[in-house]
C-alpha cells in the first residue's frame, strides 16, 4: 500500500510540473507571438510619391508604429533601417484617400470594402452617431449623428427619421440635439435646408435612383418656388432661421462646424444669414452670383459631391463660378449612393478638374492634405515625418493610370498591411 501511495505521489508531481511546463510554454509563446504581430517598421521604395501636397521622384517612405518615421531618397536607407521592405517599382505611391460624405452605417456598407478601395478615413454624415474609431487597420470612421431638421421636413418626408433625423421645433430644442450628439460624439453637425423639387437632384422623385413616397413629395423644377406656387404644391418644411442660428451658436460652442444640405437658394440664404460653416454639396439648382460671394466671403467650405448630382441643372454652373471666386472646395463622393463606387470615385475627381478647372495635383490635395486638415486631424492626408501611416500606391503613373485608384495595388491603414498586390514582402 505504501508503494502504490509513493508512485500515485510522484505521477502526480510529473504531471504538475508538466502542467507548469505547458502554462510557461503557452506563455511564453504567447508573448513571441505578440512580438511578431505587434507594431513593426515598413520601408516602401516608390518611383512617384505624392505626400498631399506635391509629386515627387524617387522618394522611400520609412514607417514606424503606424506612423511615417522618415521620408527620403532611397540611398539615404541602409539594410537594417525596416524590418520589411516593399520595393514598389515603377508605381505612384499617395495618401489613403478622406471621403468628406458618405453614408456608410445608414446604408449598411461593409466598412473593409471602403478600405481596400482605397478610402482609409470617412466622415459619416446621417445615421447613427457613435465616437470616432479606426485608423489602426481598419477605416477610421467619424460621424455627425442624425441630421437635424424640421418636423416633416427633408429627409423625414422621404426616408423617415428613425435612425436618420432628429426633427426640432424651437431654439431650445435644437441646442439640446446639438449637445447630444456631441456628447455620442460627432465631429460635425448637419443639418437639412432643403424644400424639395429641384430638377436632377438623387432625392427628387423624377430622378432615375430616387426611392422617395411620392405622395409627400412635389414635381420637380429648378426654379421650385415660382413653380410650386403656380401649381398649389407646397415646398417641404425648413428649419426658420433664428433655429438654425442657435444651432450654429451652440455647435460653435463646442467647437464643431455645422454642414448644411442646401440644394437652392432660399435654403442657401439661410444658411449664409445664420453663419453655416460647409455646405454638405455643390447646390442643385443655380445659384445666384451675389449668394456665392457671400458664401466665399464667409470662409464657407463646400464638400463636391458632383458626381452624384451631375444631372443637376446649376451644378456646372456653381462649380465653375465657385473656382473663379477662389472658394473651397473638398472631395466628397456620397459613397452608398447607388451610382458611387464603395471606395475611391475616380469620376468625383474629374468633376473637380472639368467643372471646377483644377488641376489633378489640386484634386488630390481636396481628398488628401486639405481634407485632413479640415477635419483638424494633425497631419492625417500627408506623407511626412509624424502622419498617419494611411497610404494607397498604385502601377504606373498616376496622371495616366488615374482609373486605377478605385482599385489600389497597395493599402495600408496605421502602418498595417490591408492590400498588396506587389508580391512578397522582403
């Protein structure tokens, strides 16, 4: 008995020093593992790059911790400086792409297909609000929350508001929407001036991919008032004007801007007289000379979003007249728009350099460097000591392989690999 008492103890011994054994090799592996996956250096070789501002030959983009360590010509690095090395050829080597309007959550677009197309940052403008995120791999994405209207008014009467819009009746009522989605977290406020009808616009009913209940809304003209009137069809309701000055007081309060859907003039006359900081599109409908003067000497910001309204009857218009006034005007492609790729809209592009006379190193800088720093991100759009390690490289050059940014060859979030279509990394 004694025996078998004796032999039962050392097997249990054996078997807690190999549990021991086991937990020590799990552990250790564990944190050899965490070493391998964690952050790590990156040295990209690029034959053009351009850092949201300029194009430039030959320059080696050095990454650490998810941020751009070092820029420089290649022969400045040695062997040793990265522990991986891409050597991108003959390839265009930019910042991830900032997409100023989109509507992601509320039209359940997949997040990771946005980032592989070649967008890394999104401002989500309509839906629901949530704090900021991403940027470590993933789409960094930011939000205004719902968009503050009048009761019935648009995007109420053509989409509802759950989930989509917070209607307000007073000052008062629209101070405490402004200070509750601050406090979910947005990083803008938008709002809806917008009485319906213009001709050409997405959320008309005689646009070809509107999905709008026509019995509240009205037959569609550019110049809606006269018509409206002549026909005894009323305009949808707006927010007044001393609404939207407090809730551009209260917004400013807080430090945010305040976006405004304005489509014609009545509604862009309001936001200009309560000091509306962007225009959330190009307007519709044509706009009077004197309101875009006022609009540029209020510093107002105007977000594209061309392509989705290229069917419009001002837009050529405004846009054209906008660039001489020397106005600012930033990307913004609608993605979740039916007709706007779930990325990067190449078309958007050509819509800033057709209509809006740029050249392609301004449209770039619209979706890049200007972006990032409207946002007040420091130094998000750029390649330069300190930024985001948000990058996108496509084959060849870019000024003759433009289509190709919808689908990158390369793209990197935070420093982290999400794309490479180069071959294997060194």
């Amino acid at each position: 008995m004694q025996n078998f008492t004796d032999v039962f103890s050392n097997c249990m011994q054996h078997v807690r020093c190999f549990q021991v054994a086991v937990t020590m090799a799990i552990f250790f592996s564990v944190q050899v593992y965490a070493q391998e996956t964690g952050p790590s250096s990156l040295l990209l070789y690029a034959a053009r790059v351009f850092d949201g501002n300029e194009m430039h030959s030959g320059l080696s983009v050095l990454v650490k911790d998810g941020r751009i360590a070092r820029i420089g010509p290649r022969h400045s690095f040695k062997a040793g400086d990265a522990s991986t090395e891409i050597d991108l050829g003959d390839a265009t080597l930019l910042p991830g792409f900032i997409e100023l309007h989109a509507h992601l959550t509320f039209q359940k677009v997949p997040v990771d297909i946005v980032l592989r197309h070649g967008v890394t940052t999104v401002r989500d403008v309509g839906g629901p609000v949530h704090q900021p995120y991403g940027g470590d791999g993933s789409l960094r994405v930011l939000t205004s929350g719902q968009i503050i209207t009048a009761p019935h008014g648009y995007p109420i009467i053509t989409m509802g508001a759950r989930g989509l819009a917070i209607p307000v009746t007073s000052e008062a009522e629209a101070r405490e929407a402004v200070r509750h989605l601050i406090g979910e977290g947005a990083v803008v406020i938008k709002i809806a001036l917008e009485p319906g009808g213009e001709a050409g616009a997405p959320w008309s009913p005689h646009h070809g991919h509107a999905h709008h209940d026509t019995a509240h809304t009205v037959q569609a003209d550019s110049h809606h008032h006269a018509y409206a009137a002549s026909h005894g069809q009323s305009a949808w309701p707006m927010l007044s004007e001393p609404v939207v000055r407090a809730i551009v007081d209260e917004a400013h309060r807080h430090q945010r801007k305040v976006s405004a859907h304005v489509a014609e003039s009545s509604g862009v006359q309001v936001a200009l007289n309560a000091g509306v900081d962007e225009w959330a599109h190009m307007p519709c409908d044509l706009i009077p000379e004197p309101l875009l003067k006022q609009a540029r000497a209020q510093n107002v910001t105007i977000i594209g979003t061309l392509d989705t309204l290229s069917k419009c009857d001002g837009i050529a218009h405004n846009a054209a007249i906008w660039a001489e006034l020397g106005g600012e005007l930033l990307y913004g492609a609608e993605i979740a728009h039916p007709d706007i790729p779930w990325g990067i809209d190449v078309q958007e592009l050509m819509y800033l350099m057709h209509l809006a006379k740029m050249k392609l190193p301004d449209a770039l800088r619209a979706a890049t460097a200007k972006a990032g720093q409207y946002l007040g991100i420091p130094l998000l759009g750029t390649i330069q000591p300190g930024a985001p390690a948000d990058l996108i490289a496509i084959r060849g050059n870019l000024e003759q392989q433009l289509k190709r940014l919808e689908y990158p060859d390369l793209v990197i979030s935070g420093g982290q690999v999400i794309v490479n279509h180069f071959g294997p990394q060194q």
